[in-house]
C-alpha cells in the first residue's frame, strides 16, 4: 500500500519514539497543570457522557440531538483563541 513503509509497526513504533523526544519537561508540566484545570475537564466530562448516552440510544431523533451537541462542543474547542 505505501511505498516508503509507512504502514509498518515498526516505522510506527520509530515514530512514537521521536514524537516522545521533542516534548520538554516544560511542555509535560504546562499540559499537566492544564489538564487539570475545568477549562479542560468541563468540555471532556461533557463529551464522554454524551457518548455514553449515545452508545445506549436507540431512537433517531434522540441520538441526532446527541450528535448535534457532540459537534456543539467539537467546534467549541476548534474555535477556542489561542494566548
């Protein structure tokens, strides 16, 4: 399929393991202070019980309601300014 083995695990493995070197113990302790911020977890909690309600959906016209505020909160994070 690709000629350059981008399909292999081990260039996959390669990959991962030079994506690790580039973050900084800076970078690491940014994300992990943020991540604990509600500005993070609100939207996240938000979404993961929206998908578990959806998982357990059977009716249409719910489960477009879920959707619609699935893609709510993904184009709220895409349209976040960034400091």
């Amino acid at each position: 399929m690709y000629e350059h083995g981008y399909d292999m695990l081990e260039f996959a493995k390669s990959m991962t393991k030079d994506c690790k070197k580039i973050c900084t113990q800076r970078y690491l302790d940014w994300l992990t202070t943020f991540m604990d911020t509600d500005e993070y977890k609100e939207p996240v909690n938000k979404f993961i019980g929206l998908n578990k309600l959806l998982k357990d959906e059977n009716e249409k016209d719910k489960r477009i309601q879920l959707l619609d505020h699935i893609r709510a909160l993904e184009r709220m994070n895409k349209n976040v300014e960034i400091r």
